[in-house]
C-alpha cells in the first residue's frame, strides 16, 4: 500500500515561523508547531512540512503550486515576485522569504 504524506518545504531556523506565515497566507489549518517541525494541513489529506535543516535532515527549499480563479493581492505578504521564471499570464512564480517557490496558476 502507498500513501501520499506530505510537501515538505525549508522552513529555517523556527519553523514554527515558517508555518505562521502560511497559515495566515492560505488559512491552512494548524497541526504540529515547534522549532524545529512544524506541520499544516491544506485539507483533509495534504499536510504541509516545515523542516529545519541539520545534518540528520538535510532540506532545500521547495515548491508548491497554488490554482487560483482571481490573482490575489500579494503585495503585503512577504512574497516576492520572480521577474524572468517562465512568467506568463497565467502563471507567476514567488519566493516566501525562505526561498521557497510557490506557483500561482491564474484559471
């Protein structure tokens, strides 16, 4: 039997950090919240991993894709807008202040 676990995305030093912030970006609902793993749920199946590197666990940013019907108002989030990434109309690429990478897809 295989089961899908999770995204796991660089979530530096205090993941807990990390985690806050996409909560309040998406409203994911909160799991597991500490230092240094922190977890969210985007719904009922899909949990969201905040890792710290060390030695043991070695993590790099990563990235996830968001569909959206109407682009949302980025401009106070702390993301930042990736100039020359394959932009287009309907895609547009943004880094969280970890350098993860997050896609939106405008339908």
């Amino acid at each position: 039997m295989q089961k899908f676990y999770s995204v796991n995305l660089h979530g530096g030093e205090d993941t807990a950090k990390a985690a806050e912030f996409y909560k309040q970006l998406f409203g994911w609902q909160e799991g597991t919240l500490s230092e240094g793993h922190s977890e969210l749920w985007a719904n009922d199946s899909l949990r969201i991993v905040f890792s710290r590197p060390t030695k043991n666990c070695p993590v790099s940013p990563g990235t996830i894709t968001m569909e959206f019907y109407d682009l949302p108002d980025f401009s106070k989030s702390g993301l930042v807008r990736e100039e020359g990434t394959g932009n287009s109309s309907s895609y547009l690429s943004y880094l969280d202040p970890w350098k993860n990478r997050i896609w939106v897809y405008v339908r």
